[in-house]
C-alpha cells in the first residue's frame, strides 16, 4: 500500500513531532503546535508550521490522542495480517477475517479500528447489520460486488457456472443447497451483472459474467488503474 508522500516542510516537522510524541506519550495539537514553532521557528513561519501540521493530520499520519504515527501502525504483526488478508480479499467481513486469522473479537476489533484511524483501511455499510473491510483506496463503485464474492455460498455458485451454464434446479442438486437460497443468490448476482440469465424455450439457463470477473480481478490487482493511465 502507498503511504501519501510528504513535502519537505512536512517531513521536517513529522521528525519533531515523532519527538514530541515520545517525550509527552501522545499527540495533542494544542501542546505540540508550540513545541513545533520552538524547534523550527529559525527555518518556517509559524503558520507555516500549523498549515503542515494540520496537513499531517489530514494525511493520517498522526492522530489527536494517539501515542502511535502512521509507520507505527504496521510494525505490530496482527495490524499486518489484518491488512494483507484484506489486500487479498476486498470486501471481507469481520467473521471471515477473525477466523481465518484465528483473532479474538477484541483484539481483532481494537486493530483494525487503529488500521481505520490511521487511513489504511476503510469500512462500507452495505445493509443494516452487514458491512466489509477495504484497503483505503478506490475500488470503482464494486465494493458491494467485491463483498459478495466474500460469501462462501455465492463463491460456489459462480464456481459451477463459470464450467458451464446451468439451470437453478442443476445447481441446487449439484451444491445441495436450498432452491430458495440458489434463488435469492442468483436473483442478487444477475441485479449486479456478475451472471447472465438465458431462456432457451421454457428453460432458463445462468452463466458467468466472464468480463466482470476479469475487471474485478484487475481492479483487487491495481492492473486496471495501470491501464487506464496508458
């Protein structure tokens, strides 16, 4: 993941408040602005300094309250795992992430809530209770496309039909899954373009979406933004 860079005044004062922060235990605006205005007065204008340290704030890379900066916050091995595995899996949920990486509901909620402050990650709602982790970047308006594919149920289905088209009576007795699942599923992948739906006489047929596959693919990779930047 790409860190914003920082301009030279801003790297300057990002050393001192590190400094700051060591000496006084955490971050707070109102101390640290004087302490900044003493340390570099001879180099930068005070106003200077308060437009970059707000910048720095801004940029996520010191929190008010926090005794942690932004290059902190990877250097704890949980907070790491965390952020790869949703690198890897765009959209996961809180259950999949806390099992897969066999984390408490504490400490998984307490990391990352600090990957969240810090802007390494963000949270999208997508119903009341439902919602799914992202790396803090854009995803092109296929977050809820990306969450779905984080259901294990939808996964299979779109495994069996990205061999072959299919009927709902086919999937249903190839995955032993409820017809009303198969049902509400297929209805929901077909709302979002991930499937398409063929009537060949009084049967109807679903099969995989192959070019959204690809663009998904593309955008969890990055490769797509390459792309449109040739």
């Amino acid at each position: 993941m790409k860190i914003e860079q920082l301009s030279e005044i801003e790297a300057n004062i990002y050393k001192v408040l590190k400094d700051y922060i060591r000496d006084f235990n955490e971050f707070n605006l109102k101390m640290a602005l004087p302490y900044c205005f003493e340390k570099l007065n001879y180099k930068y204008s005070d106003t200077a300094i308060t437009v970059s340290v707000k910048t720095l704030i801004q940029k996520k890379y010191i929190i008010q309250g926090s005794s942690l900066t932004k290059e902190d916050i990877l250097h704890n091995q949980s907070r790491k795992k965390i952020l790869d595995f949703i690198q890897k899996n765009p959209g996961s949920y809180n259950r999949l992430i806390r099992r897969e990486l066999s984390l408490g509901s504490n400490e998984f909620n307490w990391h990352v809530g600090m990957l969240e402050k810090f802007g390494f990650v963000k949270r999208v709602r997508f119903h009341q209770r439902s919602f799914g982790y992202f790396e803090k970047r854009s995803y092109m308006d296929h977050e809820y496309d990306l969450y779905l594919l984080q259901n294990e149920k939808i996964r299979k289905i779109l495994n069996i039909l990205e061999r072959e088209p299919l009927k709902i009576s086919q999937i249903t007795k190839t995955l032993e899954f409820h017809y009303n699942t198969v049902q509400k599923y297929l209805q929901i992948l077909e709302k979002r373009k991930l499937i398409f739906l063929t009537v060949n006489g009084k049967q109807i047929y679903y099969s995989i979406n192959p070019d959204l596959k690809i663009k998904l693919k593309k955008i969890i990779n990055g490769a797509i933004f390459v792309e449109f930047a040739e």
